[in-house]
C-alpha cells in the first residue's frame, strides 16, 4: 500500500443455527479481531431480538 491507512468494516450475517455454524464465525470474528486492516466487525449473532426467539411453528 502507498501509506494509505484506511480500515475497513465488516458486517456478518451468516447462519447460527448449529454448532459448525456457530464455530466457523467464531473463527472468523477472532480473525477479524487481530487484523489490523479491520476498524470494527458487526456480527448480527450478538444483536437477536430476543421477543423473535422460540420454537419455528
């Protein structure tokens, strides 16, 4: 890069319906987390609507 210190933000909206799901963005949050290009990661995981929660009829 020419010097440029631009960092980028990512927002991840991906399936957490299962443990490999659940797992997989785990690994990429703790990666995004040491990349020091990244300025911030929104990971919809942690921001459910609580009154949406409960079985699927």
């Amino acid at each position: 890069m020419n010097g440029d210190t631009k960092k980028i933000r990512v927002f991840i909206a991906s399936p957490f319906f299962d443990q490999e799901q659940i797992s997989r963005i785990q690994r990429l949050e703790n990666a995004l987390s040491r990349n020091p290009q990244v300025a911030e990661f929104y990971s919809a995981r942690f921001h459910q609507n609580q009154q949406y929660e409960g079985p699927l009829i």
